[in-house]
C-alpha cells in the first residue's frame, strides 16, 4: 500500500474558482447598500432638520416670564413700575378667580401666561365687566374670551408699523415684536401690525367692554421695553384705563381642572397633520420597500442554465465568504453520498458519526491511501487555505476514482 504525501500548502496567487478579480469589491458593496437605503436615510435626515429647527424656533421662556413683580430680563416689573408712577395702580393676581373679583368696570384685565388657564378659570372671566388685554393666547382663551378672532399663524419680521388708526399703536409708532402670532379680523374689528394680510395686534368690541388681542410679549418685557415704541404700545394698552389688573396664574395643582385636557387636546392641528402625514409616507416606503407575500408559484426558468455554471456561481459566493468550511464539508458530504453505495453500505451510512471508521476502513483497504489520509480527506478539519482546499478536490475526487474502479 503506498502512502501519499501531505497537503502542499496553497502556491502563490493560486485560489479555487477562479481568479482573485470575480467577487465584488467593497466599493461595488458598498454603493449597492447606499442605492438601497439612500432615500429612507435622506429622509429620517430631513426629519431630523426639521425637528431641530422648530426647537429652535421655540422661543424659551421660565416661570418669571411676563410676571410684573419679576426684574428678570423676561419679567414686566418695569412696566408695572411705569404705569404705578403714572397714576395707574396695577393689582396682581395669581388665580383666575381673584382677578374676576378685582376687575370691575374701568379697569383693564392683561391676561399673561395663557397655557396655565383651565377651562374653570375661563368660565370666571367670561363675566368680567374690564376691558381685556390678551398676550400671546390660545385658541381656547381666544375663542372664551376673543369671540371672533381667530389665530392665523407665525410673523418673524421683527420690527413693524402700526398702519392703522387705533389710538393706542399710532403714537407708538414702530415696535419690536421679534417672533409674533398673527391673527384674523373680525368684522367690525381694527387689526394693527400687518404681516401676509394678517395682524399681530386687533382690538375688537364685546358688548361694553374693548377685546385687544397682542401676538407678542416683547413689547411687555423688561429687556424689550426700552426698544423702538415698546413702552409706548405697551402703556397705551394696559393703561388704558383707571387701573389695572395684572393675571399670571400660578401653574395648575394636581386635581384642577388642567387635567381634564388630555395630550391629543395640548397638540395643536399642525402637528397632528405632520404626524399623519409622516405615518402615511412611511406606509408608502414601507409598500414599496416590502416583499409581496403569497402562496409559491412554480415558474418555468426563462433559461436553461448548466450545472456547471451553478457549481462555478456557487463556488465563487463560498470564495467572495472566505468560507473554506462551508466548501469542504459540501465536498466531503457529496464524496460520502457517492461512496457508500459502492462500498455495499447503506445510504443513510454517508452521515452517520458512528459509522465513519467503518467507511475510512473500506476505502483505505480499496484504494492506495492509507487509513489516516483517508479519514482526513473524508472527515478532516477546515483546509488552513485554498490551495488546501484545491488539494482536498483533487484526493476526494482519486478517491472515489480508485474505489470505482477497484
């Protein structure tokens, strides 16, 4: 019986299936993956810039903010400092029910910090006599005690004129808003302040007492007073009348009527549509990018292809892996299927563990290969490289070619 000898180690350049150029490169991966998801990326990426730029847009704010005893740089002390030194007393409620008891006729009510109301406080100063300032509203406050005006949207024009005739903003001549809502006019109402047909500043008539809507609290804050006609605007509608009264709720205590507003009502419309407009462009990529489900169809290939352009195809997807593994085992497990049954045992022999010293030993006692050569052609470890692996081809294949024809 001759002895063969060992593996040769893999020759230079040399690898099965073919040459080193036939798998794809990691640039050809890599712009094929990028093709693939480019336009969900660029899409969560533009969500992202929209998402910060609405923060940044958010105008901050704290708690002191439009508080007329607060010197902060957002607090109104100096305008109620102002006012007091002009004769006009300013009274300062903290809740909705102290400033309807305190604003009677003659008196002008400057409501602040709408987002702190609850709907029991509106019920409150629905009844007030005063004449009502209103600074910044929501659409809640706006539709309890601005019947009529309606909100449009946002003005970022900074610095605007009056253009109009109400007493109170032509004498102030050119204020600074900086970021502003603006608003719809009633009918029978005077809009001020005009930005894209709407206006930031409207005053309008219920029953007795005079409405002013403000789109902005910089004409109000410490920090601003001094800019442009601020403190003139600012004094011609809160003192307007023989004193006033200043409303800045404290925020709403667990169990008030706040919590009667739910999450959806806090929203407003524009980001509910956002909202469903981002679901229904995600049900789309998600249609378009889907597999389409359903039963198996057999279908008739458009070409015959050979076999050996399959084995060669799946050669070259086991090469592009480095998986020698893989490659070896299939080879080994095809030379045992087809040696079995010439060696008079039974199929299932091919991948029974127990049996493996039982086929090593008929094909060494067929063939001129020893036991040991055999076992590690036929149940040997991963090949080291590919010139191992084109060695393992060639011994499977003289195997099966000897105990053939033995």
């Amino acid at each position: 019986m001759v002895t063969t000898t060992k593996p040769p180690s893999a020759p230079a350049g040399g690898t099965a299936g073919g040459t080193a150029g036939d798998g794809p490169s990691a640039g050809q991966v890599a712009a094929r993956r990028w093709r693939a998801s480019r336009g969900i990326l660029l899409t969560v990426l533009a969500m992202i810039v929209i998402a910060i730029g609405l923060a940044l847009l958010r105008p901050s704010g704290t708690t002191q903010d439009l508080d007329p005893e607060s010197p902060s740089t957002g607090g109104s002390r100096a305008l109620a400092e102002t006012l007091k030194q002009r004769g006009t007393p300013v009274h300062v409620s903290r809740s909705a029910a102290d400033a309807a008891a305190a604003a009677g006729a003659g008196t002008t009510l400057v409501v602040t910090r709408p987002e702190r109301i609850t709907d029991a406080d509106l019920q409150r100063l629905r009844g007030v006599r005063a004449d009502v300032l209103l600074v910044e509203p929501t659409r809640d406050v706006l539709r309890a005690l601005a019947p009529g005006v309606e909100r449009g949207s946002s003005s970022f024009e900074s610095i605007a004129g009056p253009d109009c005739a109400l007493p109170a903003a032509t004498p102030a001549g050119e204020v600074l808003f900086e970021r502003s809502d603006t608003y719809e006019l009633p009918p029978g109402g005077t809009g001020c302040y005009e930005a894209d047909g709407l206006y930031r500043l409207v005053q309008t008539r219920d029953g007795t007492r005079t409405i002013t809507v403000l789109g902005s609290s910089s004409p109000l804050t410490n920090d601003k007073l001094d800019e442009e006609g601020n403190a003139a605007l600012a004094m011609n509608l809160a003192g307007a009348r023989s004193s006033v009264v200043w409303l800045i709720p404290d925020p709403p205590e667990p169990g008030s009527g706040s919590e009667e507003k739910t999450m959806d009502d806090l929203l407003p419309f524009g980001v509910k549509l956002f909202v469903l407009q981002l679901l229904i462009a995600v049900a789309v990529v998600a249609l378009w990018r889907a597999r389409r489900l359903g039963p198996v169809v057999a279908e008739t290939l458009p070409v015959v292809v050979r076999s050996a352009e399959t084995v060669e195809g799946r050669a070259r997807l086991y090469r592009a892996h480095r998986a020698r593994d893989r490659a070896a085992d299939a080879l080994r497990a095809g030379a045992r299927q087809r040696l079995v049954p010439l060696l008079g045992l039974p199929r299932s022999a091919a991948e029974d563990p127990s049996t493996a010293q039982e086929i090593v030993t008929a094909v060494a006692h067929r063939t001129t290969y020893d036991e040991a050569m055999v076992g590690a052609a036929l149940y040997g470890p991963e090949p080291a490289d590919d010139g191992q692996l084109v060695w393992l081809t060639d011994v499977l294949d003289d195997l099966e070619r000897q105990v053939r024809h033995s």
